[in-house]
C-alpha cells in the first residue's frame, strides 16, 4: 500500500529573459517570457509508514517536488495521489506571521492543518513544551532567533496528529540537542504509522531518519534505493564532480578547488595527546589544521568515520547541520570537534576531512581517509550520536 504515487510528473515555470522579475508595467516589453523545467518525468512511491529522503545540490528539484507534494502547486504534466492527509509542507516557519505572537502562529498553524480551534488550543502547552518556548509564546515571531521559529515550526507540526509528513531542510537551524531530539520524535512517528518526506543536505540526519532516498539532480531522478546505498552514491558522484588533487598526508585520495586547504588532521585523546589508538567509550577530538587562500564566508567543514573491514559509516558530522557558524575564513585557523564519547566496537577506522561551500556546492578540500584509527577495546552500546562540541580558532 502506498500513502503517496507520483506519475510521470513534469513542472514548468514560465520566467522573464535574464531571469528578472517582471514589473507590470514593463510586460509588454519583455517579449516572450522562457519556459523552466523544475521537474521532467518523476515517478516514485511513498509505501505506509516509510520514510524518503531527498537529496541533490541546490536547484536540483526538491523543494519544488514538496510544494507540489503539499498541494502548494500543481503539476504541469502527470499525476500525484495522495492516500492520507499531509500536514503541510514544513519549512522554517515560512507560513508564520512576524508580527503574531507564537502563540498565535502555533495555534492558526494547527487551524490550517486541519483542526479546530478548541483543538489547537488544547494542543498549545504540549506545542510549547516540546519548543522550550513557554516563556516567549507570548511575544511576537519577529523577535525570534532562527533557531526559536524552527522549534516552533517542528513543534506545531508534529502535534496535530499527521498522517504525512513533508519536510524542507527544517534540520539545517538550531542546536545539536535539539536536533537530535527531533530525529527522535521523527522516528517515534514512523513508528507510530506516520509516512515523510525529507529534503536534507546533511546526510547523516536522512540516514538517522530515512527507509529509502531519493537523489535529484537537474529535476530528474538519479537514483532511488535504500538510503545508505544512494548516499554513498551521490558522494561518490560529488567527489568525483570536485577537482582531484594531490593526497596530503595520509590521505588516500583528495578532492576539491584548494580555495581553502586542510593541512593536518590528527586525532587527540582525552588525555590531550595525538594518538591513532583509543579506547572504546572514551574522549577524543578531531582537530583540522587549514589555510584559507581567500576569504570564505560561513564554510562548512565535516569529519565521518569509517570501518576499514566493510566500509560501514558510523559518524558523519558537520558544523552547519550542528548549528555551529564558522563565520568567515581567512588564513591559517583550526577547527576542533570534541566527542565526549567514541563508541565504536574494537577494529580498525579511518576519518575523513573535508571543508565545503556555504551551500555544499563546491568543495574546497576533502580528504579520503586522512588518518586511521584503532580502537583497542570492546564497547556493547554501539556507535551512537553522544554529545559533542566544535570550536574554531
């Protein structure tokens, strides 16, 4: 049983010559206006209780692929069967009022969602609660951090009882705590009978999340299949996209324009000594040694670890889908990820580096296995997402 069918969907924009907006008065004067197509010939199912991530650069078709699956707009061309009620598109509180307080977001969110008054109200302390927001409900959305109206946003969402969730890289603001906390309740939901779509340019947070993924790329789709394998082949393909160069240090392969270049990383234990041999359970950080050659505003930089016998992916963080601005690079700088806990069973790893484009676009420098590790004792909890921090200096 599928809760969601799209069918040979195409969508055409029509825009102005040079991409300009098209003031009134001037329409006569344009000419013809040139046709865009966001999306040629997609076709995908969402079964019941399952869970799509999308996944692509920017403009590469997904937030146009939500909007029609929310009903925002229509197809140009082929067919969208919807079983069961979605909630909404949820986007960073893109349908809120800045001038209404939260409390009045919140609850005519839940209005159009489809409940009644009494209902969204009822439903306010739990709204409140799950945002941390009780002692701001009361002030306008203008006054809200990005972070408050994510919250705001996800919580109302998740509280007017959805069927269908459809979510528009909601997870790219706010704290790691908060973050994660979401993934859970996302999960609780898909558990509980709840389908979603999720767009994400993080991927550790689609693999937390997701059953299957979905990758675009120029409005078509590249590949569709279990999320694990689809990632791997898309940061395959976007390695490969990136310029090669030469492998520093230890890496066994390197990728990217060089703009900002890593120049050492190493591993330090709990003890604050470069070691490539850890305990299991224990403290360690990451530390990423750089020279920007020009300044880059709001870089991204991201570690993942590895295993070494069968490749599998056990962490894959990063400082935008962490919240942590990086502000703008300019010479030489660190970067330090501080895991309070590795929980990794006993083997060998190896830890990739890499920094990136404010919008993951272009890469910078990525290094393919910049340091192995061992872990030299057993651990029965498996590798989990505990607690950590970044810092740059």
């Amino acid at each position: 049983m599928s809760d969601i069918e799209v069918i040979d969907v195409s969508k055409r924009y029509r825009i102005a010559p040079g991409g300009g907006p098209r003031r009134l008065r001037r329409l006569n004067k344009l000419g013809a206006r040139k046709e865009h197509w966001a999306l040629r010939d997609v076709s995908f199912k969402v079964g019941h209780r399952e869970s799509i991530g999308l996944l692509g650069r920017n403009g590469s078709g997904k937030s146009t692929l939500l909007r029609l699956l929310g009903g925002v707009t229509q197809p140009s061309s082929g067919e969208i069967r919807v079983q069961r009620t979605v909630s909404g598109l949820l986007t960073l509180g893109e349908a809120f009022h800045p001038l209404l307080s939260g409390e009045e977001n919140a609850i005519t969110g839940a209005i159009v969602a489809g409940l009644t008054r009494g209902q969204a109200v009822r439903r306010l302390a739990e709204i409140a609660e799950f945002a941390e927001l009780e002692e701001f409900m009361d002030q306008p959305l203008r006054t809200y951090s990005d972070g408050m109206r994510l919250r705001l946003a996800f919580a109302t969402a998740i509280n007017i009882d959805p069927e269908i969730l459809l979510i528009d890289e909601v997870l790219a603001v706010g704290d790691i705590r908060f973050r994660d906390k979401c993934m859970q309740r996302l999960n609780e939901l898909r558990e509980s009978g709840v389908s979603a779509v999720v767009a994400s340019h993080y991927m550790g947070q689609l693999q937390a999340v997701c059953d299957r993924a979905l990758w675009m790329a120029d409005g078509r789709i590249r590949a569709i299949g279990y999320v694990d394998e689809v990632v791997e082949r898309y940061e395959r393909a976007m390695e490969e996209t990136a310029p090669a160069r030469e492998p520093g240090g230890l890496a066994s392969k390197r990728f990217g324009t060089g703009d900002v270049e890593i120049v050492e990383v190493r591993l330090v234990d709990g003890a604050g000594t470069t070691s490539t041999s850890l305990r299991a359970g224990s403290a360690a950080t990451v530390v990423i040694e750089y020279v920007a050659h020009k300044e880059v505003p709001e870089a991204i930089f991201g570690v993942s670890v590895h295993s070494v016998v069968d490749g599998i992916r056990y962490f894959d963080f990063s400082t935008a889908a962490d919240g942590q601005s990086t502000g703008t690079l300019k010479g030489p700088g660190r970067v330090q990820l501080k895991l309070e806990r590795v929980d990794l069973a006993a083997g060998t790893y190896h830890l990739d580096a890499g920094v990136y484009q404010s919008d993951w676009d272009s890469t910078f420098d990525y290094l393919w296995q910049a340091q192995y590790f061992e872990i030299s004792s057993d651990n029965q909890e498996g590798a989990i997402q505990r607690p950590r921090t970044w810092s740059m200096s």
